[in-house]
C-alpha cells in the first residue's frame, strides 16, 4: 500500500463494491484503494474482476480481493460474503451499484420475465447484498451502506419503465433498511445520480451529449471521479449524523419542471 493510502480516509476499513468492473463503480472501488480501504471488488465475470483487480494492486500497491459473483443469484451473494467473513471478517463499507440498465421496452412491450431480471438485480440483489453486510455489520455495531439510485424514480424515462420502477424501489428500500438498521450504528443513505460520463458516450449519435448538456442546469454531466466522491463522502466519518438520505448529485436536472429545450 502506498504512503498516501495508508494515511487516507479508510486505511484500516473494508469495503465491497459490487459492479465494479468497469465504469463508475470501477470508479468507486479505485477510490476506495486510493483512500487506503481494502476493497472486494465485486463483479459477474470472473476474468474481468481479475484484470481489474491486478491492475488496483499494480497501480496503487492496494489491498484488492477478488469477487466475482451473480448478483441475480441468492446463492451466489450467499458465497460472496462467505467469502468476506473467511477473509477476515469485518466489512465497513458495501456500495450497491450493480446494474440492469432494462433498456429496450415500451411499457406495454415488456414482458413479465424482463422486469424480474431487472429486479432480481437492482432491487433483490441490493436488498440480499445489504442482508448480508448488516449481519457482518451487526456484531460490529458499525458500518455504512450506501446504494447507488438514479433521478430516474422520480422524472421517469420513456421505454425504460422497469427499470425505473427497480430506481424506485430503491430510494424506498434506502429508507426503511436506515430506520432498522440506524439504531445498531449502520447508516444507510443513497446517491441519486443523473447523467454520468463513461464510454457509452463515446458511441451517442451526433449531437446527442450536447443536447443532453444543455438540459443540464449545471452544464454538464457527472464523472464516475465526481459520484465516487459523494459514495465516499457517505460513507465516511464527515457523514456520521446523515442516515436515510438521498444525495442528489445530477447538475440540478431533477430541480427543473421542464428542460431548457421543451
């Protein structure tokens, strides 16, 4: 580890960041290693977690433990945080960002095995990942849970109605695990993100970033950097009085009744 990250916010903690292969999460787990956290980096396919992992250690000398595993499988999340108790035992961090993007179907076109899919990640593996971590979590008496939402539950997109719906389940379940759970030292508080820049912009159609920025009231989209920022901020001491809270980071577009073009 380096001198930097043995003196950074989270020497000393673990954490465990589920889909952190490639994108923001990757972003998230990478700060996590910067800050000194030993990260389980979670991810579905195996070689990818590997690939990711090696350059963590390579890079920032960190503690990285790999962790793949099928968030859509109960027996999969069960092995997964097997996985952390026999490693030591301790989790100070779970950062539930694992995703189905469900895009692809108009409300009246989306069959009943597709909304299971994008619910059986988004919200049934965020709920069995934060079952898992509370049990580590409660024999601590401490810990932070932090669940990664979308602006999505409350302006909805078209043909992405699944998928919404998983959002704002979400935001729900934030809630009620910070009402159980607060009471035995575990906060638990969401990140509502809007647009973030990854690749995927880097294959949009002419014009269409530009148009998504101007109906941005900050000008711009988020960096996977800038939502790692506020998941760390969360989960940090600065963050202790703060349980149940949605931390809207998406450059005010949830703040406008209509985009600057309607």
């Amino acid at each position: 580890m380096s001198a930097a990250a043995s003196n950074g916010r989270f020497a000393g903690r673990t954490a465990l960041v589920t889909g952190a292969t490639r994108h923001t999460g990757l972003a998230i787990a990478e700060a996590f290693v910067r800050e000194g956290a030993r990260v389980f980096l979670n991810g579905r396919n195996p070689d990818d977690v590997a690939r990711e992992v090696a350059r963590l250690r390579r890079q920032y000398n960190g503690d990285v433990v790999e962790a793949a595993a099928d968030l859509s499988r109960q027996e999969a999340i069960d092995a997964l945080f097997a996985r952390v108790e026999s490693e030591g035992g301790r989790l100070d961090v779970l950062v539930n960002n694992a995703v189905d993007q469900g895009v692809g179907h108009a409300f009246t076109e989306t069959p009943r095995d597709w909304l299971e899919e994008v619910f059986r990640v988004n919200v049934f593996g965020t709920f069995a990942c934060s079952q898992g971590a509370a049990r580590i979590m409660l024999r601590q008496r401490s810990g932070a849970i932090v669940n990664l939402g979308s602006n999505t539950a409350v302006r909805a997109l078209r043909n992405r109605s699944a998928y919404v719906a998983s959002k704002g389940a979400v935001e729900a379940l934030t809630r009620a695990m910070a009402v159980e759970l607060g009471p035995a030292g575990i906060r638990v508080n969401l990140v509502v993100a809007g647009y973030i820049r990854t690749t995927r912009w880097d294959h949009l159609a002419p014009g269409v970033a530009e148009r998504r920025r101007s109906n941005i009231p900050g000008g711009r989209e988020a960096t996977g950097e800038e939502i790692a920022e506020s998941v760390l901020f969360l989960a940090s001491a600065a963050a202790r009085p703060i349980n149940g809270a949605s931390l809207v980071v998406d450059g005010g577009s949830s703040a406008q009744l209509y985009p600057a073009d309607a």
